[in-house]
C-alpha cells in the first residue's frame, strides 16, 4: 500500500480546470518532486491534499484512509505537513515562539498565538521545538522577532513550522524560491537531512532543475492540471512529451 495515493483527483475553480483527473502515489520514504510551469497546478495539489482546498471530484487516501473532507488540522494531525508561506509566520513573536506555536498547534487543532496566555507549555513541545530549532540551525536566531530575521533565515522558518508539526509526510512548496545560491545549497542539505535521518517522505515543489534532477526519485510533472508524466529523474530527462511541455527542447 503506497502512503499517498490519488484517484481522479479534480479541482475547478469556475469554469477552470486546475486539477484534471490526476492519479499518482507516493511511498514511504520516497522523495518525490512536482514540477510543471506556472499555473499548472502544483500548489493546487498541495492546497487539496492538506485539506485547505475541497476537491471537486476524485480520492485522496493517506496511510490507507480516506482524507476527503477532513480539516486540515486533521489532516496534519495523522502526520500529512507542509512548509508555510512567510505569511503565516507571526512577525512580532520571537523564532522560537513562531515553532512553539506550529509545534503546540498540531496537539490543540488550531493555530493560535492565545497558546502564550496558558502557562503549560508541555514538555513535549519545548523538546520538539528544541530539536527542530537545532535541525534547521535557527538556534542562534530562536530569540530573534520573526520579522527581523534576514529573507533566506524567513523561508528557513517556514521549514520549521512545517517541521515542528511533526510530519511523516512534508510538502515543500517553491522552499528555494528567492533564496542566494548558498542558502539553496543549505536547503537542499537539509531536504536530504530530513529524508536520511528523519525517514521523511517529501513532495518538493521546486523551479530549480538541478535541485529537482539531484534529489528526487521520482518526478511528476503536471501541465494544465494533468499528470503527463511520472517517472525516475532519467526517464523525466527523455520524455518526449515533457521535452516539448516543459523543458523546451
Ligand atoms: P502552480 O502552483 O503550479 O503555479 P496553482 O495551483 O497555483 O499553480 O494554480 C493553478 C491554476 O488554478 C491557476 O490558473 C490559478 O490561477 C488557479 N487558481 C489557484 N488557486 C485558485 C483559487 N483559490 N481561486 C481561483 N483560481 C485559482
Ligand atoms: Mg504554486
């Protein structure tokens, strides 16, 4: 049984097809990318998958469990995550705050900054943010404000909320988009960390094709909202279709 599986997956929005009867599978452990141009539907996938979007059509199983319908904390909470957009970090909150909350949110259901009123911070959740602020080499910044942090140190918290929700699965939207050459090289460091010692499965969106080709098992490709191909980085590199797609040669 595959940890991710999807049948006839479909997303309109109006009269547009974002998604358009997409069946694809995931195994534990795999590191998986989803490529494709913009608008393809990419984050549209992961908006459905997590639960933020409600498909139109189709199935969703993860760990052999029907996810159609569910809350996205519910979601999270049988171990399906996702890197954040910088939007959802609170800006006035120290570093560390910000991975408490995500860490603290995935037990209580919700997001919320009211977390700071109670004074029970669990055990649990200072270790969790304590190994995730290590993990992500934050440690040194955990008592910055958030919105202090310099841009690459902000898409590296993103990661971290993700990461502190504790997931068995972490979807990684554009995590290198912006970023300088270095921090990219210390992100993809990281992606393989989380593969190798953490057992992670990701589905990495990413535009950069060296990163894509140097780290995934398998690549979808996704165009117009349509699956047009799967297949290991060698088989992707010589399909005719995605050539003429995507990769423009
Ligand atoms: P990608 O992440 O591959 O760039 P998206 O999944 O963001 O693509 O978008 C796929 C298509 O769906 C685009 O045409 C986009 O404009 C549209 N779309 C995405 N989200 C919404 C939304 N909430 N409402 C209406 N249209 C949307
Ligand atoms: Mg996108």
């Amino acid at each position: 049984m595959s940890l991710l599986e999807t049948r006839g997956l479909t997303k309109t929005f109006g009269g547009l097809r974002a998604l358009s009867d997409v069946n694809l599978s995931v195994e534990q452990g795999e590191l998986v990318s989803l490529i494709g141009p913009n608008g393809a539907g990419k984050s549209t996938l992961i908006n459905v998958i997590t639960g933020r979007l409600r498909p139109s059509d189709g199935d969703i199983r993860y760990d052999g469990q029907d996810i159609v319908g569910m809350d996205p904390h519910e979601i999270a909470q049988l171990g399906v995550g996702r890197t954040f957009q910088t939007a959802s970090i609170f800006p006035e909150r120290t570093v560390r705050e910000n991975v408490e909350i995500a860490a603290h949110a995935v037990e209580e259901g919700s997001f919320s900054v009211n977390f700071f009123r109670r004074r029970d911070y669990f055990d649990d959740v200072i270790e969790r943010t304590d190994t995730v602020l290590e993990t992500i080499e934050l440690e040194d910044e955990q008592e910055l404000e958030a919105k202090s942090l310099p841009y690459g140190d902000k898409r590296r918290l993103e990661v971290a909320i993700g990461l502190a929700t504790g997931p068995d699965l972490m979807f990684m939207d554009e995590p290198t988009a912006g970023m300088s050459p270095t921090e990219t090289e210390m992100t993809v460091e990281l992606i393989e960390q989380l593969r190798e010692e953490w057992g992670m499965t990701i589905c990495l969106v990413e535009h950069d094709m060296d990163v894509i080709f140097g780290v995934s098992d398998r690549i979808f490709v996704l165009n117009e909202g349509e699956l047009i191909a799967d297949g290991t980085p060698s088989e992707i590199r010589e399909n005719e279709t995605v050539r003429e797609a995507y990769l423009g040669s």
